[in-house]
C-alpha cells in the first residue's frame, strides 16, 4: 500500500505540472502477462527515464488491430509502402515493449473494431497525424494518417520513400501508444529547442526533458531516424510491461 500511495502521489505531480492541448498533428497498464501492479509501480517510482504520456488513454487490451482505409486498388498498389511500415513499428515499439498489434488488412465497418486505422494521403496543409493520442484514436477513420507519395509534403523524401515512411510510421505509432510531444513538456528548455509544442498534450513526465526521443522535434535526428532512445524504449516498457 505504501509504494502504491507513493506512485499515485508522483502521478499527480505530473499531471500538475503538465497542459493541455487539442488533437495531434505531426505525428494500461502493462498486459497481465507482463507485470503485476506492485512491479510496475515499483518500476515507474525507480525510473530515471525520460518521455511524456498521456496516461488516461494507455491501451488495456492486447493485441491493438492495425487496418488500412484503403481501396482494393491502393491497397494493392502499396503494399511496399504498408509492409515497411509494419516492419518499423515490430523494429521500434513491438521489439521493445510488450505491446503487440496484430492485423494490418484493410479496414472493414465493424462497429466494435478495437485498433487503429490508417489512412493514406499527400496533403501539404496537414502532412502525416494523427487525431489524438492512444485509445482517442480507437475506431476512428482517419485517426492515424500517413503520406506514401511525398508529392505535395516533404518533397525531400521523393527518392527516400523507404527511410520516410519507417521514420512517421515509427513516430505516428508513439502517439498512437498514448506518447506526446517530448517538446510540449512545460520543462522543455527554451534556449536549446525553439520547436513549438504541437499537438495533444501529456499529464505525466518522466524523468527529465529528452533530445534524443523519437517523439521530440528538437531531435537532430528527423522522427530519430526511426529508432526509439534507450529513454522512449523505457518509457513503453513502463506502461506496457517488456517484451
């Protein structure tokens, strides 16, 4: 009982010290199998890691669906673009963490679907999203978006497409496990990251402000080249058990 008043009592200190925000733009507990509740307390009170979750909307239930809102042509016509996509999130957040998605077909009308879908754009206004992070994205068409042609937005990466598309799939997927932008953390430090904050908000940080997270803009490293920090890898691990 102890050790479990005193994680509450370090929950609500972040969320304190955390805003709030509206959707995303970019860019639970552990399962039963993982842990017990005392072990992750004690992990998340001993952690020096570093990251910003939003912790009400951490996925309970596993595994998380992955779809595609595509048509059979489209469908079809990237399966390149879906297959590096599914690589980057087992390379980056599956390889890491106990989390586990399963699916990866496309997307049917079922009412009571429990996972994620994709859709697949080129918008230079917007640019790849997603409209919320963690469970606020379940079920929701359009809750994830990724960019496949690069016609429009960041034309850089026409040539690319391979290294562009694993690095959103991995960053996108951090905000789709519940993970905000490190740069919106009230202690981001001003003379170092000018990134504004973007996007939905956290209530809960950890360990102290990270560069290197694949969640930061300030990461020298665009989406950090599509590998989570020893930091991020961590911070999954807090809230959704180890591998």
């Amino acid at each position: 009982m102890k050790r479990i008043g005193v994680w509450l009592f370090a929950l609500l200190l972040g969320m304190l010290l955390s805003g709030c925000g509206g959707s995303d733009s970019a860019s639970d507990a552990a399962s039963a199998a993982a842990k017990d509740s005392t072990e992750q307390s004690n992990t998340q009170m001993n952690a020096t890691d570093k990251g910003y979750a939003l912790s009400t909307v951490i996925w309970k239930q596993f595994p998380i669906g992955v779809c595609w809102d595509l048509s059979n042509a489209d469908f079809a016509l990237y399966v390149n673009q879906r297959t590096w996509s599914q690589q980057a999130v087992q390379d980056s957040w599956e390889a890491h963490s106990g989390v586990v998605f399963t699916g990866w077909q496309q997307c049917t009308n079922a009412p009571n679907y429990y996972g994620i879908r994709i859709s697949v754009q080129d918008s230079a206004a917007t640019g790849p999203h997603t409209q919320g992070l963690g469970t606020q994205i379940n079920n929701i068409v359009g809750g994830m978006v990724f960019n496949f042609t690069f016609r429009n937005w960041s034309t850089s990466c026409v040539g690319r497409e391979e290294y562009c598309i694993r690095a959103i799939a991995a960053h996108e997927f951090g905000h789709a496990l519940g993970f905000a932008h490190e740069q919106n953390r009230p202690d981001t430090p001003s003379t170092t990251c000018k990134e504004p904050a973007q996007g939905t908000y956290g209530d809960t940080m950890i360990g102290a402000w990270d560069l290197a997270s694949i969640m930061n803009y300030c990461n020298p490293q665009w989406n950090g080249n599509g590998q989570l920090s020893a930091t991020d890898i961590v911070m999954a691990q807090m809230f959704y058990g180890v591998r």
